[in-house]
C-alpha cells in the first residue's frame, strides 16, 4: 500500500501541467475527478485501486484492514497501520469510529484497495481533533481490506436464548461456528493462544447446546466438533498445558479413532508428559497411515530416543538398588 507518494505525485503533475499565472488546484482537487460519489451528496468519494473479490462487506462485520489518513499537503500519514505485521480485527459499528470510513468499507471486498476523501461532516467534524486534525479539515483514507469475518451474524446468534437457537437451521448453526473458528485461527496465528481457545470453546459451546433431533445432524455435529477439538489441543500444546492437550485430542479420536492429527497432538502431550510408550503408541498409528509425513517421523524418533534414554536410566538405578541391596544382605 502507498504510504505518502500519493500527494507527491499529485503535487508534481500540478507544478509540471499548470502555468505560473493561474491557481493551482490542491491535491485533493486534482484527485476528485477520478473518484466515485458514493452516497450521492459528495460527502465521501472512493478510487478503487485495485479491486477486490467476493461480495461487500457485511454490516457489522469484523474487518481486518490495513490504512492511512492524509491531510492535505501532507506527504506523512497522521495515523497508520502499515508498520503493523498483525493489525486489529475491528467491528463495525463499534471500533470505526469514522461514519465516512465505515460506510467507505461497506461498499469494500476482500483484497481490495480503495482511497477515501472524506468531507468534515463525515470524518472528523467542524471542530477537528487538535492537534492533529485542523477544523473542519478533509481527510484521505488508503485503506486496503486483508480479511472480513460476519461477525454480525454470530452476535445475533448469541443473543438468542437456547430455545431460540434450537430453532435456527443448522445450515446457520455451522456457518456462525465457523466464523468463530475462523476468529481462533486469527488469534492462534498471531500467538494469543488464549484468546484461540477461547473462540474455539465458545463454538464447541454452541453446538454441545444444539438438540439434535436427527442421526444425520448429530454427524454433522460430530464433524464441526471434530476441528474444534484438534485446534483446542493445538492451542493448549501452545499454552504448555499438555493434561488438557491430551483431553482434547482423546475427543477428537472418540470421533475418528484413525484421525492423524489428533494421534500426533496426543502424541505430543504424552511425550511432554514424560509417557513416552503411549506417545509411542500414537505416534506408529499415525505414521502407519502416514509413512512419510516428515513431523511425524522426526517426532517418533525423538520419542524413540527419550523413551530409550529413560528405560537405560530405569535400568541402572534397579541395578543401583540390587547392588546395594546384595551388599546389605552380605553384611
């Protein structure tokens, strides 16, 4: 994303094409031509950049975005998140405080990059906010769309008592679990494991309320299950607490006993357990249906030889001990 050349280049193109005599239009004029009224009052107009995919986002929606605000002749943005490898997950309605940059991001899909001009009655108002933002200042927003989650349709979901979720369809059951799952692994790759496990339960939560009234739901519950479990045991390996690991990944096998993933997490809660013959035990079923699954097998071998190191150490401390007591017998 351009961070400040934007009015550079406009400021240029201005000094390069105007003569001497006549007044130069300001940056943001000279930008107007090329942008889109999208609300109709000329309050806020939008440049697409580059163009995103999918459908808009939803209204109160979770957005992941990276931006920019400009004043005009100003080369340095006055805020930014650009610098930042994980920006925030911001909901609508609630951390865009901007009614210009919300209802900008409204009309957004995934991956696409937008500018905003924005007029004062939809940005920072008559008064400014010193000593940033002068009076009655408008502004230029870059803004670029990373991801968006419909976090709208989870919160009314959760605000329904348990009668009424019962009463939802399914269909819309699994797609508010999988927003929440897809808020987990958010938080698990930018390492607030807490934060994972706890999106992760909230969905395992719901559909353990779920009374199922068919065989086939109660699959499709298992399957959803299934996913949450081998996240939860991955985030609480993260979080060092192996005990609630194995817990989990012990859930996820009573769904699907050959399931790889969840004999390699039990895997490694045993050996952080110090158990290494079961650690064993899970690790040869999951590489007897994955012989050449490279973590796996290096995690094997390491079991294979802390398993070796404490039968040796177990070996000469009851060697040790018949010593000791064959000398004691003898005196």
């Amino acid at each position: 994303m351009s961070r400040n050349g934007l009015i550079s280049s406009l400021r240029r193109l201005i000094n390069d094409e105007e003569p001497l005599e006549t007044r130069s239009p300001s940056p943001f004029e000279q930008l107007r031509p090329r942008m889109n009224d999208i609300i109709g009052d000329g309050g806020i107009l939008k440049e697409v950049v580059q163009p995103g995919e999918g459908p808009p986002v939803p209204e109160n929606a979770s957005v992941l975005i990276h931006y920019s605000g400009f004043l005009e002749y100003s080369d340095q943005p006055f805020e930014t998140t650009t610098h930042l490898k994980y920006p925030q997950m911001m909901k609508l309605g609630r951390d865009v405080t901007l009614a210009g940059l919300e209802l900008g991001l409204l009309t957004m899909k995934k991956g696409e990059f937008s500018r905003f001009l924005l007029q004062p009655q939809y940005a920072y108002g008559e008064m400014g906010c010193p000593p940033f933002i002068p009076t009655a200042a408008v502004v230029l927003y870059e803004v670029q769309i990373l991801d968006y989650l419909d976090s709208g349709q989870v919160d009314d979901f959760i605000t329904m008592s348990l009668e009424q979720q019962n009463t939802v369809p399914m269909s819309t059951l699994l797609e508010v679990v999988n927003t929440l799952r897809s808020f987990g692994n958010r938080f698990f790759n930018q390492n607030r494991y807490y934060n994972a496990k706890d999106r992760y339960k909230q969905a395992m939560t719901l559909l353990g309320n779920r009374e199922t009234q068919s065989d086939l739901e109660k699959e499709r519950i298992k399957t959803a299950l299934l996913p949450l479990y081998l996240n939860i045991s991955l985030a609480e390996l993260r979080l060092e607490r192996p005990h609630k690991a194995l817990k989990y990944g012990n859930k996820a096998l009573e769904i699907d006993s050959a399931n790889t993933k969840a004999l390699f997490r039990c895997g490694q809660a045993y050996l952080e357990l110090h158990e290494y013959a079961s650690a064993h035990c899970c690790l040869t079923s999951a590489q007897a249906q994955k012989p050449f699954d490279s973590d796996i097998n290096n995690l094997l071998r390491k079991v294979t030889m802390c398993y070796k190191d404490s039968l040796d150490k177990e070996k000469d401390l009851y060697s040790k001990m018949f010593r000791e007591l064959k000398g004691s017998v003898k005196m």
